[in-house]
C-alpha cells in the first residue's frame, strides 16, 4: 500500500476557474461599446478601437478614441468642477471618498475579473492584491480629506490634474492617482492604458453611486495622441504619469516652463540582493513575488538578482527548482501563478532581449511550461552569465525575466545595485539586521524591501530616484504633490530690486582706483580659490554703473571641477545632523562678525541705503540660524502598515544640486537657498547672482573659518544662463533650481534637465519675498532639498 506520502505526492490540482459571467454580462449591458465619461455623463461612440483579452486574443469590447476636442471639453467639466468641490470641504469629500471604497469592496470580485480579463494576470492577484489596495487608497485618502484643514492648513488644491497611467495596473494606478487628488479637491481628467481601460469603465460608473459631483472626475480613453492633448492643455495645473522613462522624460520636455506641477513614476531595473546569511528559502519565495507577480510586468520587479558568490549555486539550484513548478495558463484559473502578457507587441520585445542574451554566450533557463496556443504568453526566464552592462542587465524588460549576478562582499553588491541609471525599488534579504540597515540607505532607491518583496500600502510613500522619476504616491507626501503652498500665491509678480539710496555714490569696499592692487574675485571650488579655466574675467558694476571689481567668467570646465569636488564631499552626507548644525551656526556667527563689510558690499552692488543693506545681513544671519534649527529636526516618519512590520520613511539629501541665485536680495537670496540644501546633506554648486556677485566671493572666506568640509559649497561665477544650461545637462547634477527671475532661463533648465530627468526647483519670471520665512523657509523648501526612501522592514516572521 502507498504512503501517505506518495499518494500525495502524486496528487494534483483540479480545475478551479472564475466564473466570468458577471463581467460578461456587465459588458453586454452596454453593448460592448463605450463612450467617454465626461460630466458625469456618457458620450456617444465616436472612433473605436477594440480592448481584447491577451490570454486568448478574444474582443471584450470596442472603446472611444478620444479626441483633442473631446480633452477640451473634459478640463472644461473639471475646471467648472472645481471650485465648488473644493469649497465641499474635508468632511464632505472625505464622504464622497468613504462612499467609492465601500461601493469598490461591494463590487471587488467584478472588479477583479474584469480586470483579469482585460490584463490577463492572474485572478489571485487581481482579487487579492489589486482591489484590496484600491480600496485602502481611498479609504486613507478620505482620512486625509477630513484632516486636511487641520494638517495642510497652509496649502490649497493644485486645480485641474491630468493623469494617465499604464496597462500592468490599471485599476491601482488609477486609485493611486484619484484618491489623493479627489482628497485635496482637486479635479482630474484621467487617461487609462489603451490595452486596459475597462476597469476604469465601470469605475465611472461607481464614482455617480458614490454621488461624485458632475465634473470632479473625468475619463477620455485612447491611444498616445489623447495623453499628448492632455500633456499639453492649457488648462491643466498638475500632471500626474506614470509609465515607461522614455516617455516621462518627453513630458517633461513638452511642460517646461509651463508652470505646471509634475509628478513622474517611471521606469526601474530594481536589485533583489541575496546575502550569504539570508533566509534561502524565504528569499526564493520572495523573488518569484518580485519578478514573477504581474508576469514580471512590473515597474519595481526584482529583475536583477544579486547573490553572495558562496551560496550562489546553491541558491540558483533552489530557484530553478521552484521556476519548474511555477504554473502558466488561463488567468481566471485560481491555480495559476503565470498568466498572460498584455499584448504581442510586449511578447516580442521580451523575446528579442532574451534572444540578444543568447548571442552573446549567456546562459538562459526556462522551465518546461506548455503554452497556450492563443494569447500573449512567454515563460518565466532565468539568464546568466551576462556582463553588468549586458541589455539584459540594463535595460527594463518589463516581463517574466531575471538576470543574475553574484557579489563577494557588501561593499560589491552595493556598488552592483547602484549600477543602473533607474532608481525605483530594491530588495535585501539577509537575516543579519545590522547588515540590512546598513546597506538599504546606501541603495539609490526610493523604496527598499527588507526580507520581504513588493509589499505596497497608501500610507507609505512610492517613487523612485534618477531615471525612475520624482514625486511620491501616497502617504503625506502624495498628498503634497497635489497641493500648492499658499505663499506661493502670494509671491510678487516679478523680482523686487532694491530702490538706491538718493544722492548715493558707489562705495567699493577695498578703495583705490583704477590702477590700485588688482583682488580679482576668484570661483571657490574643493574649499579653494580657484581661477576660471577659461582665464576670462568680467566687470562687476555697482547700481550707477562705476566699476567696483572683476570675478571669474566660469566655464563648462569650472562646472565639472565644481561637480567633481562636490562628489568628493560625500561625507557630509553621511555626517550627523547635529555637525551640520553647528556648521551652519559657525557660518552665522563668522558672518555676524563681518557684518558691516558685507553690508557695505551690499550697499555699493545694489545701491541699498545702509540701513537696508544691515537689514539684509541680519536676516542672512538669522536665516543660516532658521536652517540650522531644522537640520536636526527634520526627520522622516516610521509608518504602521498592515503587515507584521514598520516602514520608515528616510529624509535623504538630494545629492549635488545646482544653484542659479536671484539678483535681488544676493545675500539672502543665496543664504536662503544654499542653507537648505546643505543643512540635510546636500552639496552644492552655485552660481551666484550674475549683476550682485560679490557677496558670494567674499562669503567663501566665512566658508573658510566655519568648518565647512571643503566641496560642500562651490561658487562659480559669471553668466546664469550658460552656466545654468550646463549644470541642467550635467550627467553627475541631481538637481537643479534657479531663481534669478528669467522665465525663459527656467523653462531651459527644466526642458535640459530631461535628458537624465533630475529634478528641478525653478522660480519663473516671478519673484520671490527673501525676507518672508513662508516664501523662502519651511518644509516646502526643504522638500525640494530632500526625497523620501521607504524602508519596509517586517519583524518577528
């Protein structure tokens, strides 16, 4: 007789299908054929274009191609929207958003088959991750809709938000997007996937039950052409995409100098780092959640594993093991694990990189899966020996495909992960704490699991570093990103120079003339003066046009050696927060004790009266104070998601951002701008105020007498528009702002600033108020000086 054993060893899994009956007839009721959700209120079909279901190329139904008139008369719907969703206040749109999760919960298995038919993955995912989470997303977003007055009393909604989002989660994403923007009041126009929009459909349909007011929400399918007429509406105040890198940096490009405000989640290529001590077993579950879940279709999927070289065999033998049970087939079977891929065209991207793999000598393994014969489908991978700037090792595949590599110690694998231009997601698996938490701050990455993988939840932050994007997706910071701080409303319209005092004459500070003992103002690059590369110098007049001194005319070449020593300052990064307080007092105290040679300068630059140029040191000082007080104290926030574990969110420094200063105010205006940065860890390069500079040339000798590492603060003089055009196009700047008051000088540096897709913080034409702390102080500032990482870190499983 057999064993227990054997019998259940040869036992199998019966068929356990989905019933699709009540989406296909929810398709029937509308005869298979929408319009577009504008005002509440369904349009005729226009020009359709047909939503099929990937895992068997079957019609579901025909959509609505949008058109650019029919984009008009969305935002149109929104604009008038919007006014009195926002006057609602908390408390009634948090009964609006209450309403769309309950009717989301009530509906989720529709939900959830629909969605697995129009996306092909797999119905336990859709049932069991997807709605769950959607539900959440607005459950926490009508929380913060109740507790908005209270806790974002100094911010007012963005406006009009145009959104669009990809195919791999549809129904997430658009929850992910219209929740926070519904909580702030704000009104959207939102665009789903072309291949995925039947979710959005019935959506629509829960937004009237839920008596979501005509107007606040908005739909308009189709292809490229209707997120381009999005893109570049007028009336837009706020764009919200996520999708492929490519695309992200082509949106950046068409709003710059638009003014609107910009959130981008794109794409990653995300380390799954496996050290000698971890869990083996556990991390290979961990990995098939993280490359195979949505068939690897997945913005944060763990597609490059990095093992310790001492269990490197052993581990890939167990993970070949396990990809040889993993099941591929119908989607809407519970059994399954693989479903289908979204569409042909993704099918042959994925088999054309594995394919290049092969030809150039890697190992690629694939278990033995029999494939439908209808469908988009592709087998799990596993590719190995490719080299770390292989295709396959570089570039997002966005399919059921791992590479791996192997590592000797932290240090390597560190060096590993950070060897990619994206920066969204990593995973470390290790059962040595003190090892996780060393390692995940030092990962470029906006989000770092710990022993666990792709874990999510509206109240912790999700966004990535470099070429994955900037901005975050729930928790506070989400919120932020469809909020506008009211001192911006109140910034003047144009720079503010200061009046010269009457019958005033230039006074330079060191007397003599013409012919006097040349102190040509070096640049100060590495804590040393430097000359310009160049050997150009240019004038420096004071307000009735009589010579006063020459600085430096920087160069390209200035640039790099700032950035290069700016690199070589990554100490103060790591320094505590409590040093680079002191250091920022030191700055003030050195700078107080110079006082009345600074105002002095202030007064034969700008012609202020003395008693102005005093008021402009005393506010210099007391604004280096202001940030030094907030270098300990902005901290991050630990959140208690639904898992047995914390998420903390870190306030990490940017890293070397580029610094454009105002003319007005020279002092202050840099003080106000590099005290920030540098008070959480930042190094800058600045470029101080092209007709003013002089306050920034002699304030390198306070940097001198202050304990200032050297690096951490590099002056460049000369033109704000050349020099600011190389710090947007500089490959190794993180970021850039600029405030001098040139709207087209922005609208460069933020259509440059693309090309590596940094961020940037500009000022436009108008002006800004250095003296006021509410338009050059507080957390708004210093959150452009700072990016969230949130590091999942489960406990006790």
């Amino acid at each position: 007789m057999p064993s227990i054993k054997e019998i259940l060893n040869t036992m199998e899994y019966g068929p356990a299908p989905e019933s699709q009956k009540e989406a296909q007839a929810w398709l029937e009721q509308h005869g298979r054929t929408f319009g577009l959700f504008i005002d509440n209120a369904w349009t005729d079909a226009g020009e359709l274009f047909a939503s099929t279901n990937p895992a068997d190329a079957s019609k579901l139904a025909d959509l609505t191609q949008a058109t650019a008139d029919d984009v008009d008369r969305a935002v149109a719907a929104a604009r008038r929207a919007q006014p009195g969703w926002q006057a609602l206040g908390g408390h009634g749109r948090a009964k609006v958003l209450y309403a769309i999760a309950r009717l989301l919960q009530k509906h989720a298995r529709l939900f959830a088959v629909l969605e697995t038919l129009d996306n092909g993955k797999t119905i336990r995912e859709t049932r069991d991750v997807d709605l769950p989470l959607a539900a959440r997303h607005f459950y926490y977003h009508a929380g913060w809709a109740q507790l908005q007055a209270e806790e974002f009393a100094d911010y007012r909604a963005v406006g009009v938000v145009g959104q669009i989002v990809p195919w791999n989660f549809p129904l997430l994403m658009l929850s992910w997007k219209i929740a926070p923007a519904l909580a702030a009041g704000n009104t959207v126009v939102f665009k789903p996937a072309e291949f995925t929009s039947l979710t959005a459909m019935l959506f629509a349909e829960i937004c009237v039950q839920a008596g979501v007011p005509a107007g606040v929400v908005n739909i308009v399918t189709g292809d490229g052409a209707v997120g381009e007429a999005i893109v570049n509406h007028a009336g837009i105040d706020k764009l919200a995409f996520t999708g492929s890198t490519e695309v992200g940096r082509q949106i950046r490009i068409a709003t710059a100098g638009s003014g609107k405000k910009l959130s981008l989640e794109l794409g990653g290529k995300s380390p799954f780092i496996v050290f000698e001590d971890a869990d083996l077993d556990a991390a290979v579950e961990g990995l098939v959640d993280s490359i195979w879940f949505n068939q690897g279709q997945v913005c944060c999927a763990g597609s490059r594993l990095l093992v310790q070289e001492s269990v490197e065999t052993k581990f890939l033998a167990k993970l070949r093991a396990r990809m040889d049970k993993l099941t591929l087939g119908a989607p809407l079977e519970k059994s399954i694990d693989v479903g289908a891929l979204v569409d042909p065209i993704q099918q042959q991207r994925i088999a054309e990189l594995v394919e290049s793999a092969r030809a150039e000598g890697c190992t690629v393994y694939q278990p033995a899966c029999e494939m439908p014969a209808a469908g988009a489908w592709f087998p799990p991978t596993l590719i190995t020996g490719a080299s770390t700037s292989a295709a396959v090792a570089q570039a997002e595949i966005f399919g059921p495909v791992l590479v791996a590599m192997s590592f000797r110690t932290p240090p390597e694998a560190v060096q590993l992960a950070n060897n990619t231009v994206y920066g969204l997601a990593a995973c470390v698996w290790t059962e040595n704490i003190s090892l996780a938490l060393d390692v995940a701050p030092q990962i470029k990455a906006g989000v770092v699991w710990i022993n666990t993988a792709n874990q999510f939840d509206a109240a912790c932050g999700f966004g990535g570093y470099r070429e994955s994007g900037f901005g975050r997706e729930g928790g506070r910071e989400g919120m932020y990103e469809y909020m506008t701080a009211l001192s911006e409303d109140a910034r003047p319209a144009a720079p503010v120079l200061s009046a010269p005092a009457k019958s005033k004459a230039a006074a330079p500070v060191a007397a003599g003339g013409a012919f006097a003992i040349d102190r040509t103002a070096k640049m100060y690059i590495g804590g040393k003066q430097a000359r310009p590369d160049g050997a150009y110098s240019r004038a420096v007049h004071g307000f009735d046009g009589a010579f006063i001194a020459e600085v430096g005319e920087g160069s390209r070449k200035d640039i790099r050696n700032a950035v290069e020593a700016a690199h070589k300052a990554g100490g103060w990064s790591k320094a505590t927060a409590h040093n680079r307080a002191q250091v920022l007092y030191y700055i003030a105290e050195n700078l107080a004790a110079r006082g009345e040679e600074f105002a002095a300068r202030i007064s034969a630059m700008t012609g202020a009266s003395t008693a102005n140029a005093e008021k402009e040191v005393q506010a210099s000082i007391e604004r280096l104070f202001y940030y030094a007080a907030y270098a300990d104290k902005y901290d991050g926030l630990a959140h208690q998601p639904p898992m047995h574990g914390v998420t903390v969110a870190l306030n990490e420094p940017v890293g070397v951002i580029g610094i454009v200063c105002p003319n007005e105010a020279p002092l202050l205006g840099l003080i106000s701008l590099v005290a920030p940065a540098i008070a959480l860890g930042n190094r800058v390069v600045v470029v101080p105020s092209e007709a003013h500079p002089l306050s920034a040339t002699d304030l390198y000798q306070v940097f001198d007498t202050s304990d200032l590492p050297g690096g951490v603060v590099n002056i460049v003089t000369g033109s704000a528009d050349e020099l600011a055009r190389t710090l947007a196009t500089h490959g190794d700047i993180d970021a850039v702002w600029r405030h001098d008051g040139s709207a087209a000088g922005c609208a460069e540096v933020e259509r440059l600033s693309a090309a590596s897709l940094k961020r940037t913080w500009v000022g436009g034409a108008k002006g800004r108020d250095w003296y006021s702390t509410a338009q050059a102080g507080g957390r708004a500032v210093l959150a452009h000086a700072s990016q969230v990482k949130n590091v999942w870190i489960p406990y006790g499983v």
